[in-house]
C-alpha cells in the first residue's frame, strides 16, 4: 500500500467485503462490528477497536496487579483519614480481586471450548483471542463481551481506590458527569491523591480545576433561560434555578395559572420571563416605597 485508503460507502454492495471501495485504487473492505466503520480488509474488527478492546482487558489485570490485601481494610483503618475511601464496586457487591478474576475466568471457560489454552494469564488469554470472538459472536458471546471487561475494568479500578471522583454538580455543557481522577493513567496513581482537572465522561471536555468547574456550570444555569428555553424543570428544579423567588410566590403562580405546568413541570423560558418581570415589579415597588407619598 502506498497511500492511505480512502473508503467510500457502497450502499449497493452485494458481499459484505465490499461494504467500502477505496477512492483512489481497488481496494475494498468489510464493516469493523464495533464502530460500524470501515474495518481495513476482510476482517470484522477495525484496528483501532480491536487496540480499544485489548488495552481494556489488560486494564482490569494492571489494576489488579495494585491490589494489597491491606485495601480490603482500608475503611477500618487507623490511617483511614488519610486513604481514598475504599468503596465496594456498584457492580453486583465486587469487593475483592478475586470477584473480578471471576468474571474473566467465566469468560475463559466458554473461550475454552473453542480455542485452546496457554500457558499465559487470564487477561493476556482473553485480550489475544478478542479477533477470535469477534469473528465468532455465537461462540464467544462477542455481544456482551465489551460491556462486561468495561463492568470488570471498573469493578477493579475501584476496590484499588482509583475510582474517580464525581463532582455533585453535572456538565454544563452535555450534562454529563464530571469527574475528578485519581491516576494519571490507567494503573498510575496521582501522586498527589487527586488530579486538579475536572473532566467530564459524556462530552470530554477539561476544566483545569474546580473552581473554573463550578463557575462554569453557575454561569450556565444562571443563563439557562436565554440558552435552553424549550427545556422543562420541576418546580423544585425552578426554585433552585432563581432562590430569590419566595415560596408563597411561586404558590400564587401555580395556583392563579401565571405558571402552567405540563405534567408537573415548567417551560423554562416561561419561568424565566415569569421571574423577569417579578424582579422588574419588586424594583418598582421598593421605589414607591421609598419615595416620600
Ligand atoms: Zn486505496
Ligand atoms: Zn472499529
Ligand atoms: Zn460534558
């Protein structure tokens, strides 16, 4: 090859493998099953998924590898103060790297079947037969696979306290959540316990700390009228947005029908014009009050 394919559609193609048609020579090539692009050849897996996929399985053995039985004490310990909390995983009560090795082992048990075992780990028997599974999806059950390493890389990440930190408040921009890590990268730990960006999962976008975070999703909900006024809060998201608004006030503006909901939430640019105009009438009586009748 020399140059790099340039792959076109062939909504007409009559074999998978010529899903894509390069541009500019003969080549043609098949869809990757995982990102639905073009995989480069006849394969059913594109390169840089079938990278993904590997790294997340090697993961779940790098995190592991960090494991000291001293974690599974970690919140009864003297110096607990000073320790990340050690939480239990959210996945099925995973408190230990035996139950992560479990899930690989399972996983290792139906491969087996099929393909035979070396001497090598759980993770590395896994990562170097994903081609296999791929191509193979009624056998190795390819269709959960990714999701249950992605569940395993997670369960293991937190029993070793690496797990990052959720900020309360959600993204501003994708309303995702927002993120504190505690490695540098996968299996590093942060020297100094916690990273100062603020990162969010959905979007990924970075904050480099979490004051510029909060001001940011501030500035955001301050200004939620003028930028989302078709989105809809309840009433306790609407008393949040505008804490100046006084309850009895928001009563008289459901009651008297100023504020309609519909299934008991409010129109934001509604409130938000709503809100205005109260303001612009409070300023006007605190006027009259003051001038001299
Ligand atoms: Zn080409
Ligand atoms: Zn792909
Ligand atoms: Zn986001």
């Amino acid at each position: 090859m020399t140059h790099r394919h340039e792959w076109i559609e062939q909504p007409e193609a009559r074999v998978d493998s010529e899903t894509f048609r390069c541009a500019e020579c003969e080549a043609t090539s098949d869809l990757c099953h995982v990102c639905s692009g073009p995989s480069g050849g006849y394969g059913w897996i594109c390169e840089r998924c079938l990278e993904r996929e590997q790294r997340v399985v090697r993961d779940v053995e790098r995190y592991l590898g960090l494991w000291d039985e001293r974690d599974r004490h970690r919140e009864k310990s003297s110096a607990a103060m000073d320790l990340v909390t050690a939480r239990s995983s959210s996945d099925g009560g995973i408190t230990g790297p035996e139950d992560v090795l479990g899930i690989l082992w399972s996983w290792i048990a139906r491969w087996t079947e099929f393909v035979g075992a070396q001497n090598e780990s759980p993770a590395e028997f896994l990562a170097s037969r994903v081609m296999w599974a791929v191509h193979n999806p009624d056998a190795s059950g390819w269709d959960d696979f990714p999701r249950a390493m992605r569940r395993a890389r997670a369960a293991a990440r937190s029993i070793v306290g690496l797990s990052p930190e959720r900020m309360a408040q959600r993204c501003p921009r994708c309303a995702g959540t927002a993120v504190r890590d505690r490695e540098t990268k996968p299996g590093v730990p942060c020297p100094d316990g916690l990273r100062d960006e603020v990162r969010c999962t959905g979007c990924g976008f970075f904050w480099p700390d979490e004051e510029r975070f909060s001001l940011s999703a501030r500035w955001a909900i301050r200004h939620i009228g003028d930028r989302n006024p078709n989105a809809f809060v309840t009433r306790e998201q609407a008393r949040a947005l505008f804490p100046d608004v006084p309850a009895t006030t928001w009563r008289q503006w459901i009651s008297r029908r100023r504020l309609r909901s519909v299934d008991a939430r409010f129109r934001v640019g509604d409130v938000y014009d709503l809100v205005q105009q109260w303001m612009t009438e409070a300023r006007g009586g605190a006027r009259e009050r003051m001038t001299p009748g």
